[in-house]
C-alpha cells in the first residue's frame, strides 16, 4: 500500500483491518485459549456442541470463520 493510500479514510481503514487481521492470524492459539477460559467462566455460552469440540477448538474455529467471512 502507498503512502498516498493512507491519506483517505478507506485506504486507513483497509490498512488498520489488515493489520489486525494479520495479528489475530498470529496470535490465534492464544486467543482460542482465552476464549475458553471465557466458556468455562460462563461468560460465552454455546447454544450446543454439536460435534463435541472442545472450547479451545471452538474458539479457534469461530476465529477462522470470522476471517473468512470478513467480520473479524
């Protein structure tokens, strides 16, 4: 991306999702581990466990999705 590119409010916001995207890709097995820390501390309930997927796997799972679908 060009220095130019971050002078418009697009070229910021494609830059900053970028970034954090890269960094949730890094930190993943981590974030997954905090996640189940949250399910076990009731914070984030799951509706159901259907295919009996532990709440680390899961919370890496629901990162995966997120950035294939572009909401994380």
């Amino acid at each position: 991306m060009a220095d130019d590119d971050l002078q418009s409010p697009q070229g910021q916001r494609d830059f900053i999702r970028d970034a954090v995207r890269r960094l949730i890709e890094k930190h993943k097995a981590e974030l997954g581990k905090e996640y189940a820390r949250a399910e076990r501390d009731g914070k984030v309930p799951r509706r159901s466990n259907q295919y009996g997927m532990d709440a680390e796997r899961y919370g890496e799972r629901l990162i995966d999705d997120g950035l294939r679908k572009g909401w994380l």
